[in-house]
C-alpha cells in the first residue's frame, strides 16, 4: 500500500507539468483499487482483533482518499487572509471561554499561534 503511495507521488513530483496535471486527475479505477486495498488492511485488522489500530490508522486515511481522491489544490492562504484570521479568532473563543481574541498584528496573536502550531494533536 505505501509502496502505490510512494509510486504514485514519485511519478507526480517527478513528471514535466503536463504530465503532472495528467497524473493530478488520476482515473477512478485506480483510486478505488487504492480504497480496496485499505479496506482489505481494516479488515484484517478488525478481523485480528486491532480494530482501534484500524480506526486510528487506516480510517483516517481511507476518509481521505474517498473524500479527495488524488487530487490536490494549492491554496495561498494570504489570498484568504481575511477568512483565515477570522476562523483562528474563533478558535481562540473556543479554547479561551468565549474571551476575545488579541489584534492580529499584536504579539500576543503572534505567541498564541506559535503555542497552537507547536501542540500535538
């Protein structure tokens, strides 16, 4: 499984542009064998009796690959900064009890995120 994982990102890094967006739209067939596959895995898994290794292992990834296929999208977040910085704010009520947040050019703002980057989820 790792290793169509690694193939498959190895050939999108490695290919000239064209070739990348071609191998961006992989076909449908192949990314349901790629589902199949993790299916298969949480299956033995369950069947082994691993079922919260399957679940905290495999599920997240097979959320993904039937969520997102192979596709990928680059996003410049300073286009969304507006939106970025509101969604932080709100975070920030959430783990402060309702508390407003600090401006965001402050220093505050600036420890804050670095504090929030740094946890482990």
């Amino acid at each position: 499984m790792m290793a169509k994982l690694d193939l498959t990102i190895a050939r999108a890094e490695s290919a000239n542009r064209r070739h990348r967006l071609r191998a961006a739209r992989v076909r449908l067939s192949e990314t349901q064998t790629v589902i199949e596959d993790i299916d298969l895995m949480r299956g033995a898994l369950e069947a082994a009796g691993a079922r919260r290794l399957s679940d905290a292992l495999l599920l997240p990834l097979r959320r993904e690959v039937g969520i997102f296929r192979f596709s990928t999208v680059r996003l410049d977040v300073r286009e969304n900064s507006m939106r970025v910085n509101q969604t932080l704010a709100a975070m920030f009520r959430v783990r402060h009890g309702g508390a407003e947040p600090p401006q965001t050019d402050s220093e505050q703002w600036k420890a804050w995120l670095r504090s929030e980057l740094a946890r482990r989820p």
